[in-house]
C-alpha cells in the first residue's frame, strides 16, 4: 500500500482516505463522494480494528461483508481498497499505541475508556500506511472528529481533515453499521435520540436556556420506550467537550443510548 500510495503521489494525484471497518452503508459513500471532491485518488480501508473494542463488547459480532463492501467501493470510483488482516497491523510484538490527554476523557470516552486509544493508533497507522493528503471522517461520530484533528494537528500529520455530515435514513435514524443489529420492534425507541435532539434545536431556538432543561426533555422522551439505557447525554463546548452548563453560544447535544443490545450514538448543534 505504501509503494502505491507512492507512485500515485509521484504520478501527481491527491490522495483522498475513507478509513472504515466495512459494513458500508449510505453514510459511508457519502463520506467517499466527499473526498473525491477534495481529491482525485480515492482509497477506502476496512478494517474491524480490535484495539477500539474493550473486552466483553461486539468485535466478534461485528457485522462485515467484505465482497459486497470491495464491490461499492469500486462502484463509488475508489483506486484502491486497503483490506489489511489483523496480524499485519498488530504483530505479535506491537505495542506503539497514540493516545491523547482530555478530549478522550468526555462523552462516550467515560463508558469506553480505550476506545479512543484504539482509534488514534490504528488510524495514524493507516495515515502512515495510506499516505493521503486528506482523509474524511463523518460528523456522526463527532468525538472522533475532533480527536483526529487534535492529533494531526498536535503530531504534525501532513493531511487535512475534512468532516462530512451525518446521513439518515428517511426516518431521521442517524446511519450506522450497528443499526443492523435493531429488531423491528426497537426502531421507534432508537429513533428516539434523533427526536430527542430534534425537541432540543426547537427548545433552545433563538433563546439562551440552562442545559439541564434539553437534557431533561430528551430523558423523558427516551425513557418512554422500554429497551432504552442512557450512557449518556451531554450539553459540550463543541472544541474542548467540556460541559456547558447555559446554552448561550453554540452548543454540542451529543448522546450515546443502548437499544436492547445496541449502542447508538447522535449529536446535533444547538445554536440559540
Ligand atoms: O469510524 C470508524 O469506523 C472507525 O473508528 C475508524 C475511523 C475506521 C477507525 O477504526
């Protein structure tokens, strides 16, 4: 991957990356199309990166399709699919790890707490690997965002970060590889969230209110459906995450909700 990623690089192509662990689904096209807007080589990893999952959750669950996963990158235009095999990221021997000091400390960090640190190691790995002048993350995952940005700004990665926004299905569901594991029966209480948001951005329009009446609001709408555990929501200063007791600038809603077995996260700006 190197040596191609050299020769296109010699060959004058701007390098686009979608780092992803397959699955793919309409967001992650749409973080694709993005990138070839920003460059003109487009290359998508995939990979399920074990370093990101703590013990007891869905590694060996998670869901991949990697046939139909190649066939959609290349319909979308990619050069090249990126599809490295566990022991070929993590030699026995590894033990490098990228980790940073506060972001991780904040929303879904508190409940994952290696999480984030499994997530910067395997994706400086695949900037130092993929080499790309740009890489594209989606704003669903919002925490990851900007911890990717931090890092490359903080260890002077020579690739520019672009965000695109999140895809939704046609119910306001924000999309996710984990939306495979909902039954039937769960989908109104996993919309739940998005409503939830929803109810906040109309609360908070055009008024400076405390936090604690969106996130107030968003329990009891939640809580109505059965299945439903709040992990978290938080009202956050969308640069430091730090919590933000008055919304009088523009804030971060952000959420992280389990439906029976399935953690789903959303976020949306509040702007008053
Ligand atoms: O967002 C994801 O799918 C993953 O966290 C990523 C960025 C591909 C790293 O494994």
């Amino acid at each position: 991957m190197q040596a191609h990623s050299d020769e296109m690089r010699c060959l004058g192509k701007k390098i686009v990356f979608v780092p992803t662990m397959g699955f793919l689904h309409e967001g992650h096209l749409s973080l694709m199309r993005e990138g070839l807007r920003h460059g003109d080589y487009l290359v998508v990893s995939i990979f399920v990166n074990p370093t990101q999952f703590a013990q007891g959750e869905d590694l060996d669950s998670y869901p991949r399709s990697l046939e139909r996963d190649l066939e959609l990158v290349e319909k979308e235009g990619a050069g090249a699919a990126f599809t490295p095999r566990e022991n070929e990221l993590y030699p026995e021997d590894f033990q490098t790890y990228v980790s940073l000091e506060s972001l991780p400390r904040h929303l879904c960090g508190i409940s994952r707490p290696t999480f984030f640190r499994g997530v910067t190691t395997v994706v400086s790995k695949l900037f130092n690997i993929v080499k790309p002048h740009i890489a594209v993350f989606g704003e669903k995952d919002y925490q990851q965002l900007i911890i990717i940005r931090r890092m490359v700004r903080d260890m002077n990665f020579d690739i520019g970060i672009v965000g695109a926004p999140t895809i939704r299905e046609p119910d306001g569901l924000a999309m996710s590889s984990r939306n495979a594991y909902l039954t039937k029966a769960q989908r109104p209480a996993a919309l739940s969230l998005y409503k939830s948001l929803l109810k906040a951005k109309t609360i908070v329009q055009s008024r400076i209110i405390k936090a604690a009446r969106v996130i107030d609001e968003a329990k009891i709408i939640i809580t109505a459906h059965a299945e439903t555990d709040i992990d978290y929501i938080n009202v956050c200063d969308p640069r430091t995450l730090d919590d933000m007791p008055i919304i009088d600038r523009p804030a971060l809603m952000a959420l992280a909700v389990r439906v029976g077995k399935t953690r789903l996260i959303d976020n949306v700006l509040l702007v008053p």
